[in-house]
C-alpha cells in the first residue's frame, strides 16, 4: 500500500499499515468504506490516526492517536465514539476542546490545599489547629501529590499514603492525615470542585492505645531540675512547666496569651474559642505557677507567652514541644536522670493523678481540667468551683514544692 502528496482510498489491515512508508511529505490515506478515518504519515515515520468531519458546514479534525501504540480496532472504536456524539448533533472536537480546558484548569492538591487552608481551615471554620493542617499537608500529602489534579487522586492513592506513614509506625500521624485529606476532599465536594471524595470507603487508620503514662513523683522532680540543662531549650521548658503545674491542655499553653492572664487576681481565663470544649475556662494559677510565668520572657510586639521563632506575632507550632523532647540530647538527659519518655500530654494526666491522690475530688478535678459537662446546671455555675479549683491547685503546687525541696535535701 503505497501514496504520496494526495490522499486515496485503501483496505486497511495491520500489516498493510506496518508497511507504510515516510515520504518528503505528509501523506493521508482514508479507510474505504469507513468514512472519516485516515492514517497520516509524516516524513519522521509518525503514524497518526485522524478523524475527518464536518459539522455545521465547517471541517473538522481530530487526532486519535498514533499506530502502531493505537491498532487498528481501537482506532475505528474512538471513531466510533465520536460519530456517537456527531448523530446526537455534538461537534465531538468542540467538547474535547472542552474537557482539555477543564482538565488544565482542574486545580491540583497543592491548588486544592491552599484553598482549603485559606478559605475553611483558617476561614469559615476558624480552626485553632490549621497549623497543624498545613503542616501535615506539607509532611505527607504534597510531597506524594501536590502537582496530581485533585480529581485524579483515587481511593488506591490514599490507601498507599496512609499505609506508607503506616509503614514507618506513625499510627497517629496516619489518623490524623487521613482526617486532613478527608476533610479537604469532602468540603471540595461540597463547593462542587470535586464530584467526589476518594476517601469515601476507605477505612480510618486505627486509633492508637489509650496512654496511661503518669510520671512518678521521683520523674516529676527529675523533669523539673533537669529542664532547663536537657536541651529542650527555655521556652519548651516553660511550656512543660507551665502543663505541669496548671494542668491544662498543651495546645491551651502554647496558645495563651498574655491578654487572658490577670497576675494581680491570680486568674487565667482561656477563652471559648481556645477552650476543647468551647466554654471559657478559668484557671486559678498557684504560687508556682505565677514562678513559672514571672520567669518567662516577654518578646516585644508580641501577645503570645511562646512565640514563633521565625513568624512575627504567632505562637510557636503545636507540636514543637513534642519534638524537642524526642531530640537525641534531651532524651539522653533525661533518661541519665532516671526520667522515662513521657509526652507533654502525659504531665497534664500525671498532674490530674496527683492531685487525685492528694483528695481532691472527681468532681473538682474535671473542673480543673474543664471536662464537658453537659448537665442543665452547667450553664449557670459556670464560677461556682472557683475556690474548689484554686484550693486544688494550690495543694498541688504545695505538694511539688515538696517534693523538690525533698529531692534537693
């Protein structure tokens, strides 16, 4: 099957087409008996199927896809296709021109992510911990997929993330991923940027054991004397201290700001919008408490106790205090002075076990740690356990001043 120049009419097989060959110039022939299918020869050898139409009075070309990659019978199924669309009266090459656009425009992960920060994380939702989004979404996610269009992302994909940071033994780091991307997927959904969320169906990463770490008295003394030589460095020593002796919640202490404490009246109020469960939380702070926040440095221009080492008027990141315990040099430290790996989370529980074991109440206790309480009353007695919570605290603080001077005896 020769040409050259003009297009003609052939019997088209494989081995006939195998047997085409480059001229000076581009040559077509066109499939007898099937109109609209040609092959294309182009001076470099490229074989290239076309499909040759009108529509509307105007003539139309589309290309295919290249022999012998595309074969014969695939070529007259894509032709098939788009003569479907041609008889219901749809310019085939029209919507594809189309579906090109909507695919270059289709924002990628990356695209997708910042969005999501921008506009819910940060914005609709106002979420406390979008620091932490986004530094997942940095950690795991973008790496993998950020130039993906978000569309092409499947089920498969997320699976094999959450298996990779699985793999290394990141069990809370996979859980917490996967309620990043499933939020990010599903709010795309919701604005119609995505018809749908590769993580429906896909199984949530088990939950970690529930920790029970409660330092012992002896660890607690430990901890406090070796702090500030262990390497954390001061402002992680603070916050350490400072979930020590209140109690409360690390993402509350890394958060406050100077603004919620009352030093004169011995009060720190954390607000709602802080707050785990919503309400403002008022924390009696105790002789040594007020030690550990007179002893912190206040940084000009900034509201926050912790600031951010590298970003003006922001709290240091969430999970920076963890880190700094799981460097190399504290952790030998710490581990020369008999102090077991412990989280800061862990001193917030072991503070709530001493003072059980100093008589303070169940009933106290959760309003230290500003338990929910979802009773009618709660509305309303919202100052009620003020004496009971400052009394608590105090003993407390008396109890590790104890036990230091002990320790130092």
């Amino acid at each position: 099957m020769r040409a050259s120049g003009a297009r003609r009419a052939a019997n088209f097989t494989a081995l006939a087409l195998q047997k085409l060959t480059p001229a000076a110039r581009p040559y077509e022939l066109t499939e007898a008996g099937r109109q609209g299918l040609r092959i294309r020869v182009f001076p470099t050898g490229i074989k290239s199927w076309q499909f040759v139409y009108r529509h509307a009075g105007k003539l139309h070309r589309i290309a295919l896809g290249q022999f012998p990659a595309m074969g014969l019978k695939e070529a007259r199924e894509e032709l098939g296709k788009r003569r479907a669309l041609l008889n219901r009266g749809v310019n085939p090459a029209l919507l594809e021109r189309e579906v090109k656009r909507a695919q270059r425009e289709a924002p990628t992960v990356r695209e997708l992510a910042e969005d999501y920060l921008e506009r819910y994380a940060k914005g609709e939702r106002a979420k406390r911990s979008w620091r932490e989004d986004e530094r997942i979404l940095n950690k795991d996610v973008l790496p993998r997929w950020g130039e993906m269009k978000a569309k092409d992302v499947r089920r498969l994909d997320v699976v094999a993330l959450l298996d990779e940071i699985g793999d290394r033994g990141a069990q809370v780091m996979a859980r917490n991923t996967f309620a990043v991307v499933r939020k990010m997927f599903t709010w795309a959904v919701s604005r119609g940027v995505l018809e749908a969320s590769p993580c429906f169906g896909v199984k949530a990463p088990p939950a970690a054991p529930a920790r029970e770490r409660v330092l012992k008295a002896s660890e607690v003394c430990a901890l406090w004397r070796h702090l500030d030589d262990c390497g954390v460095g001061p402002a992680h020593a603070g916050v350490l201290r400072l979930i020590l002796v209140t109690a409360q919640r690390k993402g509350e202490v890394i958060g406050a700001e100077w603004s919620e404490f009352d030093l004169k009246s011995r009060w720190w109020t954390i607000p709602g919008a802080k707050a785990k469960n919503g309400k403002a939380h008022r924390v009696p702070l105790s002789p040594l408490a007020l030690e550990v926040l007179q002893a912190l440095p206040r940084v000009e221009g900034c509201r926050f106790l912790f600031p951010h080492r590298h970003a003006d008027d922001q709290h240091m990141l969430m999970t920076s205090t963890d880190h700094a315990l799981r460097r190399a040099e504290s952790r030998a430290v710490l581990a020369k002075a008999k102090v077991g790996e412990f989280t800061p989370h862990d001193l917030r529980r072991t503070a709530a076990s001493h003072m059980a074991s100093l008589g303070v109440s169940r009933d106290v206790l959760a309003r230290v740690l500003n338990h929910a309480d979802r009773s009618v009353t709660a509305v309303y007695d919202r100052h009620s356990y003020d004496r009971e919570k400052r009394a608590a605290l105090k003993r407390w603080s008396d109890e590790l001043r104890r036990l230091l001077k002990r320790a130092n005896a």
